[in-house]
C-alpha cells in the first residue's frame, strides 16, 4: 500500500512540471501543422493563378520557390523547437525524481513499518501523564512532609524541579526550585528559577531579573552560562524602560 501511495504522490507532484512540458509540445506541433496547411494552400492558389493567365509562369516558379522554402522552413524549426522542448531526456530527468526520492527513503525508511495511528498516541500520551501527574504528587506530599533539616527535601525539590520543566511545566517547576533555593542558595538553580519564571510568563518578570542579577553575582567567572543570564538580564531591563 506505500508503494501505490508513494507513486501516487510522485504523480501529483510531477504533474505541475509535466502538464505545461506536454502543452507546449502539443501547441509547437499544431503551429506546425498550421503553417504546413498555409502554405500547401499558397501552392495550389498559384497553380489556379497559372492556370487561369493571372500570373506568367516565371512569377509562378518564383512563387512556387518562395513558397517551399517557406514550407522547408515551417517543417525543420518547429521540429528542432519540439526537440529542443520535449527532447525523452526531459522526460527521463522527471522520472528520475521520485526514484531519487524513494532511493534516499530507503537509506533511513521502513517501509513495512506499520502505521501509528494518532489517536492510540494520544491516549497512550495521556495515560504516562496522568501516571507521571500522580508520582509527582505523591513526590510533593512527600517532601512537604520531611522536616526542614533533612538533606533529601533539597534534592527532592531540585529532582521535581527538573521533572516538570521536562514537561514544560515552568511555573510548577520554578515552585519547586523556589523551595530548593531557600533551603541553600545555588547561582546555577538560581537562574534555572529564574529561567522557568520568564518561560511561565513569557518575560522576564521583575522576580525573575532579581534573581537573574542574583545568579550572576555569585556565578563563577567561567560559568556556561552567564551570557545566557546577562542577555535576559539586558532583556528584563530593556522591558522595565519601555513597559
């Protein structure tokens, strides 16, 4: 069924080069055809014209000479032309399309892949969040729970941190390092916080600039990612001027 689909969409896309290739052939070979007739039709007027006394019969092998090379002519240029047009190697080049195309989705496809229908996806899409919904609650009431000394509840927020913004779920996961930050500050979560906050809001909110300049004070001079921060600094700052 691929094959048939993939040869059908070949199809549909060579016909917009293919169709006017064939018209204009058709139109160079009717134009011919034309002239032909005309001019057949100019040899047999001044056979009548001779035949009748209106023209002398040097003007009429005049004429008659002018006429078959008028026809010589008509008969080799548009030949030439249709030729030049539709010459079997233009239609071997839009041929070669789809095989190219079909040999380079053979280098990576696979074509007796069966097909993954969208709605199974979702559901399946939507059963692993409903599931990943309920161990990060439960993950939340658990370090809601850990006394303030304990050195798992840092983690544990740091981990849910992580988690949501995996599922671009900023605001909750700017909550989660929000609470990792006041058991012990870190300039790196600092601007992953600060980071989660302009993403959840779409700017950089005065929060986040507070702590973006937070971060970058007490980030280390070879940090990765202190030009990241100093451009939303530049970002939040240019957004406080022109509000």
């Amino acid at each position: 069924m691929i094959w048939l689909s993939i040869a059908l969409l070949s199809l549909l896309a060579l016909t917009p080069a293919a169709l006017p290739l064939w018209r204009r052939t058709r139109l160079i070979r009717d134009e011919r055809s034309a002239a032909l007739a005309l001019h057949e039709a100019q040899l047999s007027e001044i056979d009548r014209d001779l035949a009748i006394g209106l023209i002398a019969p040097t003007e009429h092998d005049i004429a008659r000479l002018e006429i078959q090379r008028r026809i010589l002519t008509a008969d080799t240029a548009p030949t030439e032309a249709r030729d030049a047009i539709a010459s079997p190697l233009v239609w071997v080049g839009l041929g070669i399309i789809p095989l190219a195309a079909i040999g380079l989705y053979l280098t990576n496809g696979v074509p007796n892949l069966p097909a993954q229908p969208l709605a199974p996806r979702l559901v399946a899409q939507h059963m692993e969040n409903t599931r990943n919904d309920g161990v990060l609650a439960r993950l939340r009431q658990t370090l809601a729970q850990l006394p303030d000394t304990d050195p798992n509840r840092r983690q544990g927020y740091l981990l849910l941190g992580q988690a949501e913004a995996s599922r671009a779920h900023y605001a909750e996961a700017a909550e989660a390092w929000n609470h990792a930050l006041q058991i012990s500050f870190d300039p790196e979560v600092a601007a992953r916080t600060a980071e989660a906050m302009t993403r959840a809001n779409s700017h950089v909110t005065p929060d986040a600039l507070e702590l973006f300049r937070k971060a970058l004070d007490a980030a280390p001079k070879d940090a990765p990612w202190r030009s990241s921060v100093q451009a939303r600094i530049a970002q939040g700052e240019h957004d406080q001027d022109n509000p």
